[in-house]
C-alpha cells in the first residue's frame, strides 16, 4: 500500500492542475461523458480528447480540440502532451474484458504498452495521470462478498492481468518518480451516450437498449450472476473528484475500490420491469463472460474511498432505471425521428 506519506515528492499536483487536461480513449463509453464534463467544469479548449477512431460529427468530443493519438505509438503521446501544454491525462484508452480475452496478445500491447508509454511521457511533462482499474483486477481466489481494498489480485482473464499489472505499475511511477498517479477499481459502468466495448457487464447496458426498443432482452450471463455495478454519473464524478483531491489525504491511490450497487441480471430485469412492465428476460449463457463474471468479486466493499476522499454514489438501482430509462428513451426517439 502506498501511503500518503510516500507522496512528499510528488510532483506539484497544483501546479499540474492549471495546465491541460488528455483523455486517451475519449470516443470510448466513458471517454464520450468525460469529455464534456471535464469541458464544462475547466473550458472546452483546455480538455484535448484523443483516440485511435476517427471523429464522427455527431460525436461530442467535436466540442473541443481532437487529435488522432494512438497510444501504442510513444512519439504520438509525446507530440500532443508538449503540444497543449497537458498537466492531466485521463488514460482511458484499452481493450476491455471479453475482446480482451478473444485477443489477449494485443490487449497487452494496448493495455499496458500504451500505459507504459503514457507514464513515461507523464513523468517526463510532469503531469498527473489517472487510470482506470476495474473489478476485474481481482480473480477466483480473491474473497468475493465485501472484497476489501487490499487482498488478493490473481485475476485469470488477460483484461485483469492488465489491470493489476497497471496498478503496480502506476504505483511504481508515482513511488519512484514522484508521478502523481491515481486509480479506481471501476464496476460495470451503465450509460447511454455510447455503446459499451466489449465487456463482460456489457449485459446491464444491452438490457435497456432490448427492453425500450422490443421489450425482451436474451441475457449472456446467468439470471443469477451478481456484479458491482454503477451509474456513468457517479463514475465521473467519481473520476473528477479523486483527481482533485489534495494528495495528503490519499491513503490509497492505485486502485480505490468504488461501488454503487451489487446486483444480478434477474434483479436488474425485476427494476426494469417497474418502468416497463411488459418485459421480458430470458436466458443464452455465453460460456467465456459467464466464467469471466463468476472469477470477478459479487460485491466491493468501497469504505476506503469514502474514508479517505468522502466517496458516495448518488444513484441506487431504482433511481438509476428511472433516469437511464427516461434518457435512453428520449434518445432513441430523437434518432428514430431524424
Ligand atoms: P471503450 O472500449 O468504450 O473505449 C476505449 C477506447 O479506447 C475506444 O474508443 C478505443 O477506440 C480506444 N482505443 C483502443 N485502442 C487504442 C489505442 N491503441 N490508442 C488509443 N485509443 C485506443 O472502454 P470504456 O468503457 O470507455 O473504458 C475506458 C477505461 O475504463 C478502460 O481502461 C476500461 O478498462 C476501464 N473500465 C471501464 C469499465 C466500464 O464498465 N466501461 C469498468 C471498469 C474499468
Ligand atoms: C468489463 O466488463 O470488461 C468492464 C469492467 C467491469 O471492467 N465493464
């Protein structure tokens, strides 16, 4: 565990905060309610949104500056970084669990290649960097009902190989260099301003997309499959909020567990069916995410977090139906018009 105390030679956290912001991976599921976020709170101009795809122009990356980035290709991160003066990098860019497992070689050349690249340039700009963790960085052998902060990490999939990988890695650069490195371990993340990117929560998204459009949604994981699980509004406020905190009171930085709910697909579809009561669930378990799902925690236990930076997610189960429900409508409404 890294203390506080480690920190005294951090590289100056106020003095990085009033340079530019990166966000690697922006076109992505989180990437695409970060960058607006992060531009309404700091100023378009001062958040550069990157990724691998090309900008569509209905994205809302276009609010701001854009720049083709791959991370894999260090002189790529180097010319954007020294180019908009950044101070802050949201290292979003990565291939989640289920692709990761379908192409585990590139999932390490993109998931901690392209880590590796971004803290090198972090440590040579001197920029703070945050990194995204995941309840996959836990496994089979970890305790699964209240997993603490700190226990064991011996994930089984490529994806969580990463994922503790690039924790000990941040942990590393922020020990050793003085980078001033921050992580949470994310749940599945449910959202409707972009598609999931292939990973094994992706079933919580999928489910309200089914459910508004046909009423019935075929599951890939079991009806009893529990999961962390979490609003995209909490995530990046979440994401937002720990980089702001001042480095004293982080006792943890790579990773902080966060949660906002534990819940099953039967439990989700039961929610759903409040809103929507003609549907329906049935079941095609899909062997890979099934096992993938069974080898990561059933509930995270977040007490860290709100000890130390006064963590709390504002959206229960219920509350977050209502309003993905409301959203999501409206917006497949507005596409089916236009
Ligand atoms: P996503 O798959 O939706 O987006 C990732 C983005 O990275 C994509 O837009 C992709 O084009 C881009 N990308 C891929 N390879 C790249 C490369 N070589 N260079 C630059 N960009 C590249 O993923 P997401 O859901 O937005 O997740 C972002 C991060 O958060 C990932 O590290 C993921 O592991 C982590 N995370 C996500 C969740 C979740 O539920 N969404 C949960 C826990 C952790
Ligand atoms: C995935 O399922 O791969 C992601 C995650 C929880 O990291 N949503």
């Amino acid at each position: 565990m890294i203390s506080c105390n480690s920190w005294t030679s951090c590289s100056d956290a106020s003095e990085a905060k009033l340079r530019n912001i990166l966000v690697t991976g922006a076109l992505g599921q989180i990437g695409s309610e970060l960058v607006p976020t992060l531009r309404a709170h700091y100023g378009a101009d001062r958040v550069v949104a990157t990724d691998i795809r090309m900008l569509q122009a209905d994205s809302a990356a276009v609010e701001g500056p854009y720049e083709h980035v791959d991370c894999t290709r260090p002189h790529q991160l180097h010319e954007v970084v020294r180019r908009f003066d950044i101070g802050r990098i949201y290292h979003l860019a990565a291939l989640l669990s289920a692709v990761a497992e379908d192409k585990p070689q590139i999932a390490w050349t993109v998931n901690m290649g392209g880590l590796y690249n971004m803290l090198e340039v972090a440590r040579q700009y001197e920029c703070a960097v945050f990194f995204p963790s995941s309840i996959g960085a836990f496994g089979p052998t970890t305790p699964h009902d209240s997993t603490p902060q700190t226990t064991i990490q011996r994930p089984t999939t490529m994806y969580g190989v990463t994922k503790v990988s690039g924790e000990l890695l941040c942990d590393y650069y922020a020990l050793r260099f003085g980078v001033d490195t921050r992580g949470l371990r994310l749940p599945g993340l449910v959202s409707y301003a972009a598609p999931p990117g292939g990973g094994t929560t992706d079933y919580a998204v999928e489910i309200f997309h089914q459910a508004i459009r046909y009423r019935h949604y075929t599951c890939f994981l079991a009806a009893d499959t529990r999961l962390d699980m979490m609003y995209m509004p909490d995530a990046i406020r979440a994401m937002v909020e720990l980089m702001e905190i001042d480095p004293p009171a982080l006792n943890h930085r790579n990773a902080y567990n966060v949660t906002a709910m534990s819940i099953t697909p039967e439990e989700l579809a039961a929610a759903i069916r409040k809103r929507i009561p003609s549907f329906e669930i049935d079941y095609e378990i899909d062997p890979v995410r099934q096992a993938i799902a069974e080898s990561w925690p059933r509930s995270l236990d977040d007490s860290s977090a709100r000890a130390d930076w006064g963590w709390a997610p504002r959206y229960d189960l219920d509350a977050m139906c209502v309003d993905m429900i409301d959203k999501l409508g409206a917006r497949l409404k507005q596409a089916r018009q236009s």
